[in-house]
C-alpha cells in the first residue's frame, strides 16, 4: 500500500519562504513522477509542480521562478521550495503520485501565508 506523508507546513508572512517535504513508501519510488497539488478555501484542487522519474520539472505559471520541486530518491521524499510566499498561496498542500484510475494523494499540510 503507497503511502504518502507530507510536512512541513505552517504560517509565514508574506515574502517568506517554507519547504515542504512528501515522504512516501510502499513502492519503488524512483520510477514514479511525483505532483504537489494546493488546494484554497472554496476552490478547486489545481497542479503546483510537478517532477518526472528522470528529474525533469513543470509548474503552475503563477509560481515560476518562486517555488521548486525535487525528489531525493535515495530518501523516497519530493520537496517544495516555496519561496516569496503571497497571501494567495494560502492552501492546503499534497502530495500525490498518479495512478490509475485515481491518484495516491496525501493527508495533505496546511500553509498559511499572513502578517
């Protein structure tokens, strides 16, 4: 059974930076693309980043140049370097590998972004 754990969350200020980690277990985990996913108050769950078995990176566009997704296979864990860190950014944040004909998903870390 995948399981996938996410920490790292918390409240920051604007402009602040938090890192978030998803260590998983279960299955080889090299072999799987990793996705970090948000999702706000009212609104839908959307894509943040996402990071391929070879290393390969996408992000959402209005994170750009903000955040960055990395795995470290020997640990089994993806991050999410968030960086400039805006009220907006405010959501619940998960981890998730694809599978079909549904995702792994994690129990999922809150950040709050506010002064």
């Amino acid at each position: 059974q995948v399981q996938l754990v996410e920490s790292g969350g918390g409240l920051v200020q604007p402009g602040g930076s938090l890192r978030l980690s998803c260590a998983a277990s279960g299955s080889i985990f090299s072999i799987y693309a990793m996705g970090w996913y948000r999702q706000a108050p009212g609104k839908q769950r959307e894509l943040v980043a996402g990071i391929t078995s070879l290393g390969s990176t996408n992000y959402a566009d209005s994170v750009k140049g903000r955040f960055t997704i990395s795995r470290d296979n020997a640990k089994n864990t993806v991050y999410l370097q968030m960086n400039s860190l805006k009220p907006e950014n405010t959501a619940v944040y998960y981890c998730s590998r694809p599978r079909y004909p549904e995702n792994y998903w994690g129990q999922g870390t809150q950040v709050t972004v506010s002064s």
